[in-house]
C-alpha cells in the first residue's frame, strides 16, 4: 500500500514537473518570438537601403489606415521676425495627441525655391502626416511637431526669389531667422523639448541644401540632419540656372566647426533620375566622404525631383531620430 501511494505521489511530481516545465518552454518561446520580431524590425530597417539605393516609404506607412491611427492637425501662424523687420508666416503639423501639456522634439523643415511655408505640408502627394503618425503608432518614432517655415528671408516686402545672386541670397539668410525668430517663437508658445537632442533641421531641394548648411553650422543646435535632393550652391560651383558664389569658400570648409558637437544623424539622398538638380546631392556625399564626416548617403530608385524622393527620405530620417 505504502508503495502505491509513494509511486502516486512520484507520478504527481513528475506531471507537476512537465508541467511547469511545459510552461517554462512556452515562456521561452514568447520570450524569443519577441526578440526575433525585434530582430526582424532591425533588419526591416537596414534593408531599406540596401547598397546605397532605397525605394518609395513602403505603402503602410504612406496611406491613410481606416483604424488604430490618428492623424495630426496643421496651423498657419503668423509672428514678427525681427531678422526680416516684418510678419511671417509658418505652418505647424501637431500630433494629434497635443493637448499643451506633453512636450514633442521639433523638425524644422524647408521648402524648395519658389515655394512657401504650405507647399510641402499641403501637398498629399508627399504623406507627411500620414508616414509621421504611422511610424509613431507602430513605435518606429516618437510623436514630433514639424515646422514649415517660410524660407525666403528677405527684409524687402517686394522682393522676389529668382536665378541670380542677389535674389538667392535671402534663402541663405534664413538661418539667421530660423535661430534668431522662429525658433524662440515656437519654443515659447508650443509644448516642445528643447535642446540639441530633440531638435532636428531637414528639408528639400533649395530646402535641403539650406537644411544642410544651417546644419553643418550650428551642430551645436541640430542633432539631425537631412537634405532631400539638395540644390547646388554649398561650395562655388555653376549649373544650368546660374554661377553660384558658394555659403562655404571650398570644398574643404565644407565641415563643421572645431569643438562643435557632432550630430547623432547627418543624411543626404537623391532620385535615380533627378533633372533638376542632378549630380549635386551625390558631389556633397562625396565631399561629405573626403572631409572625414560620417553621414548616411542614398539613392532612390526611380524618383524624379519630386514627391516620391521626399516619401522615402522622410521615412528614413523620421525612423532615425529622437532615439536616445
């Protein structure tokens, strides 16, 4: 009898055993079906650009989601630039969780020549509030505020952009607007995270070059940095609309200053097949590489000057910043 119930007792052991063995395996399990989704994100990511090319932001983050996902909201606002003596305009893209009280990290992004502070925002074709809320429901970005300022930084009220010195020359200007006036305009009115770490500087064409410019200037302010087709006009140079004089005497003063912090993200990218301003994103990727400055270079497959070229850059750059 005694060895019956012994023999009983080791049965139940033993099944308890399995048992808790049993779901020690299945937490083993959960426990690496998470990491390797993990993994799978990782190497998502990396494959974006793959020998130097990428494609279009993949269709799930550009498109409009029926459920799950709210979008964010655009302002027009008005404030006075002291560098310009006058009103400006400037559009603001909100997360749609802003309610005033949680502060966001802040792109600051630029528009091409000829364009305004509405262009880009206002355009659907480039899916800014679509990839920004998409990538941050799925967790691959923060939450973050955009600013679209208006580039053209002239204190003459009847001047006008145009192909020449003179008229370009308020593009180069507004770097002193963007720190000196919308900066501290958007800092003390909006909720936003303040700081180098949270503050990024980006933007398109004639945008991207200035983006790169102010970037390569005042990394003390800029953690991130992106040029989306990047006109020509950092160094001397001269293309098919005109001599451009250059925002750097050289090639070689193409670097950040001494003693300046270094940015967590230095991008720059380009179309395939971009007729507008061709070899020049892919000149400064190369001086970029002489000067020794570590920066992330792409090329899109099949885009133009256009929509497409800025879908794919904007995804990358926005899954790469504000992670720290």
């Amino acid at each position: 009898m005694k060895k019956i119930k012994i023999l009983c007792i080791l049965t139940i052991m033993s099944s308890l055993f399995m048992a808790c063995a049993s779901l020690d395996d299945k937490n083993i399990d959960k426990k690496n079906d998470k990491k390797n989704q993990v993994e799978e994100k990782n190497v998502e990511e990396k494959a974006f650009i793959t020998n130097g090319y990428a494609g279009d932001c993949p269709k799930e983050y550009s498109e409009f989601r029926l459920e799950g996902v709210k979008y964010g909201k655009i302002e027009h606002i008005v404030y006075h630039s002291n560098t310009c003596k006058m009103d400006r305009p400037f559009s603001i893209l909100l997360p749609a969780s802003y309610d005033g009280e949680k502060k966001y990290p802040v792109v600051y992004f630029q528009h091409g020549i000829f364009g305004d502070e509405n262009c880009i925002i206002r355009d659907e074709n480039n899916r800014i509030r679509q990839i920004t809320a998409n990538l941050a429901a799925d967790g691959k970005a923060p939450e973050m505020i955009f600013v679209f300022g208006h580039m053209f930084a002239s204190d003459d009220p009847n001047q006008k952009p145009g192909f020449n010195a003179k008229d370009v020359l308020p593009y180069d200007n507004f770097i002193n607007e963007l720190v000196n006036d919308l900066m501290p305009y958007v800092e003390s009115h909006y909720s936003v995270l303040t700081g180098r770490e949270n503050t990024a500087v980006c933007g398109f064409s004639m945008g991207g070059r200035e983006s790169l410019y102010i970037g390569l200037q005042r990394p003390d302010l800029f953690a991130y940095i992106g040029a989306i087709a990047p006109a020509p006009g950092l160094v001397p140079s001269r293309d098919g609309f005109m001599a451009h004089e250059g925002q750097f005497d050289s090639e070689e003063d193409m670097k950040f200053p001494a003693e300046m912090p270094l940015p967590k993200l230095l991008m720059v990218c380009c179309g395939t097949i971009d007729g507008t301003v061709g070899q020049y994103p892919k000149s400064y990727h190369k001086i970029l590489e002489k000067n020794g400055i570590e920066h992330t270079w792409f090329e899109v497959l099949s885009a133009n000057h256009d929509s497409m070229a800025i879908r794919s850059g904007l995804y990358y750059f926005v899954s790469n910043i504000f992670k720290d």
